[in-house]
C-alpha cells in the first residue's frame, strides 16, 4: 500500500523528464514527511487511547509515549514502505 503522497511522488516521476529538480517534486517529498508525521502520531495516540490514556494526560510515562511512537513507526513502515 502507499500513501496519497507516494503516489503522487510516483506520478511526477513518470510525467517530467527530470523530476528531481522540480519544486513540485520537491514540495511534494517535504509533504511526505508532513504526513508520515501525522500518521505517526495518530497511531500512537490511537495506541495510547486503547490503553486508556487520554493524549493530554501529563501523567503517561515518558516509556509509554516513546513505545506507542516507536510502534507507530513498525506500523508505518511495515504498510507504508513495502513496496520501495
């Protein structure tokens, strides 16, 4: 599976002769990271919500948020990063 913004990134590629110097491209590889922050992110509140925290909660262990983000990570590359 990729991302809105993988594909995009692939469509370029194919459409210009020399994608890697266009600011579309350019823009669109700072986007990519834009959203892979995102996706991140919402899955490690989405795993902090499921063990009962709340994201505002100042009390979670510095372990825990730092556990949900790196599982949010195996998450995003393991279904985001399969076909590079």
């Amino acid at each position: 599976m990729k991302t809105a913004m993988q594909e995009m990134i692939d469509w370029i590629e194919e459409r210009f002769n020399n994608p890697k110097e266009t600011e579309v491209l350019k823009k669109a590889s700072e986007l990519l990271e834009k959203e892979k922050d995102q996706i991140i992110t919402d899955y490690s509140n989405g795993l902090l919500y499921a063990l009962g925290y709340n994201k505002e909660d100042k009390n979670i262990e510095y372990g825990i948020i730092m556990q949900s983000k790196a599982e949010a990570d195996i998450y995003y590359n393991e279904t985001y990063n399969q076909n590079k």
